[in-house]
C-alpha cells in the first residue's frame, strides 16, 4: 500500500512506542509524529524514534523539502 506524509511534527501524542517498530524494539526517544495518507485513510498518524527518520526515505526527502519542520525536530 503506497502512502504519502502530509506532516511531520515533535512528538506530542499520547503514544509510548514508535508505530514503526513496536514495544519491543525500545526505541525511545519518541521525537516525531508523523500524518500519513495511505489508500486505506486520509489520516494516519505514527509516533516515531530518530531512527526511522533517518532510516525512512519518505521521511528523510520529505524533511529536505521542509527544513522549517526539519528545525523543529532538532538533531535526528
């Protein structure tokens, strides 16, 4: 299922674990919370770690064309 990002903001939610790789995983700090729209929704929301930040293609072009947004996260 293709998705696109709409935003991408400090984490702010009531989410403990990042939506991408789960509890177990530990990833923490929570630092962002990611708005998708997918075929299935027009509004998906992930709480997620640096790590998929940095990991993510989708996220790492879509924080290069907003660097205001990008600021906002701090270092990732």
């Amino acid at each position: 299922m293709e998705s696109s990002i709409l935003s991408i903001n400090p984490h702010s939610n009531t989410k403990t674990a990042c939506s991408a790789h789960g509890t177990a995983a530990a990833c923490t700090p929570l630092i962002a919370d990611v708005v998708l729209r997918d075929a299935g929704s027009d509004h998906v929301e992930w709480a997620v770690c640096a790590r998929w930040l940095r990991e993510n293609s989708d996220a790492t072009i879509w924080l290069n064309k907003h660097p205001d947004a990008a600021a906002r996260l701090g270092p990732v």
